[in-house]
C-alpha cells in the first residue's frame, strides 16, 4: 500500500512552496507514496512554472488532477507579498492545515502530514491564536500528552517546555510533570523510533546546573528528584559542557528545559537535515527544522534538505508504528 503523504504550503510568502516542491521532486517515488499538496492554485503556478524543469516529471504537465502524478489540491487563490508576513498569508497557512488535518481524517494510520513552515507573525495578523504548529495540533486531537521532538543526523532533542517567555519556564516545571514527561518520551523512543534501551540526558536550568543551588534551586528541587525516580534518565547536566564536550552522542535524546537551550546547538549542527516531529498525535506529523526565510523566499535558492528529511522521517516513524 503507498504511504499518502500530506504536505501543507506553510506561509506562502516564505519559502515553503519552494522546499515543498523541491523535496517532493527529490522524494518522488510513484511505487512507495502518494504525495497530496494543500496549496493556493495561483502560488503553485507561481513555483512550478519556476521550477517545472526539473520537477515535471512529478507534477505532471499541468495542475489539472487529471495530469498531475502529485495531487493538488487547491484551497483558492491568495495574494502573494513575497517576503513579508500578510493577513492572507497567515490565514492561507492557517487553512492549509486544517485541510490536511481533514484529508488525514479518513486514514489516520496510513497518512503522514509534513508542514512547510509559518509565520506566527503573520498568524498574529490574521487573529489566529496559537503560537505554532504543536499546540495547534495537540489543541485539534485533543492530546493530553504531546512533545516538540528534534530529529538530527547529529543528536535528537526534546523540549519540556515550548513557545513561552523565560521568565514563565520555571513556573511550569514541577517534579511530577518531568516524571510524566521523561516516562511519555520512553514510550515514543520506543514505539516511533524502536529504539529499545533508551538514555535520555536532561539538561538543567540554570548555568552550572545550579551549582549545587548557588545559582537557582530548580535542579535541586525539581529536576534531580524526577531524573532520581527514573533509571533511563540522566543528569542533570551542565548544558555549555554536555555540548561542548560532544556528550550528546552518548544518549538517545537530550531533554531542553527551555526552546533555545536545545535550539541554538542543534540549529548550528542541523540547519540543513534537522527535523521537527510532534510525538503524541495519532497522525505523524513533521516539518523542516527552519522558518519561513523571508529574506531568501522567491529567489528560488532555498535548501530543501530539512524538507525532505522531514518527509523520509515522517515515513519512517510511520512505518515504526505500523510494526507494533
């Protein structure tokens, strides 16, 4: 059976269009997928006309779903304001997915949905109130349990908390809620990644990790009596030394308190093959570990690397869970 593929244009102002088609050309295998892009007609035509050349052979010679190898489907013509968060391109983002999640509906366990990036600026604009894709998603399958999981060539990451300010992060850190944390990303090493033994790093909060509460008390009283519950867990560790002595390769995954504590290291190793997976949805979801690249968009330079990294991903955790 192909594996269906659902690939949303993220903002179309960005560069999403661009990778999309690039890493679905890259990706096209008529035997093992069938690729279904959520996209405006107009900004389609816009790229593939750009890009045909080299991709015709997956899209056909027309967007017509008669001729297109690739289904399109068409969710109505948006203004394109190339390299610049928009209104209408935040709601055209914001309706791409949606469309992907009801096309994924119907055959949840055989769909895998990769989202090419937004804008939460442009989100913003057009009133829509979530911060990114995780909580968008988490919020529609209503998942009480759902992780921002990194996947990299380098070393995989996961966060504990997401997309809120620093001085909000400790308040939502407690002792039980890493517990529940560290035992749910088990399970999903496990079951989406096989992997069986698993070694997990956590990272503390504070520089130094505290220093044995010299510099912040969390590691003390949060992180060390959860990681001591648990015999999978490690740490927690210095972060400026666990990344600058390379000690990652020695785990499975490493476990953030923070986004840019984990980020920043793994951007800097993973720009161009890093993936984002949201692990706790019945559908498998991932994206590009990128933004929408404004500055670039339309140049028609952008790297489709973490793109199509974030399709063979996708595929692969999907067939993982098939196996169980």
């Amino acid at each position: 059976m192909q594996k269906r593929i659902v690939v949303t244009c993220g903002d179309v102002n960005g560069i999403g269009p661009e990778v999309a088609i690039k890493a679905i050309g890259e990706n096209f295998d008529p035997l093992k997928y069938k690729f279904v892009f959520v996209v405006p007609k107009n900004v389609f035509e816009h790229y593939y006309f750009a890009l045909s050349a080299e991709f015709e052979y997956s899209f056909g010679n027309n967007i017509s779903e008669d001729a297109s190898i690739v289904d399109i489907i068409d969710i109505g013509d948006t203004p394109m304001n190339i390299g610049y968060p928009t209104v209408e391109s935040g709601r055209t983002a914001y309706k791409a997915i949606n469309e992907a999640l009801r096309l994924s509906e119907s055959n949840v366990e055989n769909s895998v949905i990769v989202t090419a990036p937004i804008s939460k600026t442009a989100f913003e604009l057009a009133g829509i109130d979530f911060p990114g894709h995780t909580e968008l998603l988490a919020e529609y399958f209503n998942a009480k349990n759902f992780a921002m999981i990194f996947i990299g060539e380098e070393f995989n990451a996961a966060l504990v908390t997401i997309h809120i300010p620093l001085m909000e992060v400790t308040s939502h850190l407690s002792k039980s809620s890493l517990v529940n944390f560290l035992r749910f990303l088990k399970n999903v090493l496990t079951n989406d990644f096989k992997i069986s033994k698993t070694r997990i790093a956590v990272l503390g909060l504070n520089p130094h990790a505290g220093e044995n509460g010299r510099i912040g008390k969390e590691e003390q009283d949060i992180i060390s009596p959860a990681i001591e519950k648990l015999k999978f867990a490690e740490g927690p560790f210095v972060p400026d030394a666990f990344f600058g002595t390379k000690k990652y390769r020695q785990f499975d995954i490493v476990v953030g308190m923070y986004h840019d504590q984990v980020l920043i290291p793994f951007k800097m190793l993973e720009m161009n093959s890093g993936v984002n997976f949201t692990a706790g949805l019945p559908v498998v979801r991932t994206s590009p570990d990128h933004g929408t690249a404004y500055d670039i968009a339309g140049k028609l330079i952008a790297n489709p690397g973490s793109m199509s990294k974030a399709i063979q991903y996708g595929v692969q955790i999907s067939e993982n869970r098939e196996a169980r």
